[in-house]
C-alpha cells in the first residue's frame, strides 16, 4: 500500500506557480482529510482538535486567520467543508 506524504504537495508541478508557503498549510489540511477517514472526521466534528493534533506528527502551518475559518467551519461532508472554507476565504 502506498502511503501519502506532505512532501508530495511542497513542489509546484507543470510550470504554473504556486504561492507555496501561503498555501501549503491549507493543502497539506485537505490532503490528509481525503486520505485519512479517521482524520476527516475528527475535522467535521471536532476541528479545534485536528488542528491541534495535525496529522502523522505534523502540525499544519495555516495562518490566523485560517485556522479561525477552519475552526468555525460545521459541516456534514468534506465537500460542503471545503466549498465553506474557499468562500470564508475569498470574503476577506
């Protein structure tokens, strides 16, 4: 079984740019929510408490702001989740 490392998402890919060091901590959050049933769902329900364990050892650099949008965030799917925290984000 293949396992997923962060280290996949720290490089911009096919010539388009990325803001890496903005973004990263936002993409490793979503990252672990796909591939970990058990981290998914402790994001749904309790979202102070993922931010704060991280996921496999790893904290998520998110800045203040995001980490207030995530924490406030309730939803029932990872869906509705991530379209919740893209419109918190792009009303700032």
């Amino acid at each position: 079984m293949a396992m997923l490392t962060f280290d996949a998402y720290t490089t911009p890919t096919m010539g388009f740019r990325q803001n890496t060091a903005r973004r990263t901590g936002l993409h490793r959050l979503f990252a672990a929510a796909v591939v970990s049933g058990q981290f998914r769902e402790m994001l749904l329900q309790k979202p102070e408490e993922a931010l704060a364990k991280g996921y496999l050892g790893q904290a998520f650099a998110l800045t203040d702001h995001e980490s207030s949008v995530i924490k406030s965030i309730r939803a029932e799917n990872l869906t509705d989740f991530a379209q919740k925290v893209n419109r918190a984000l792009k009303s700032v």
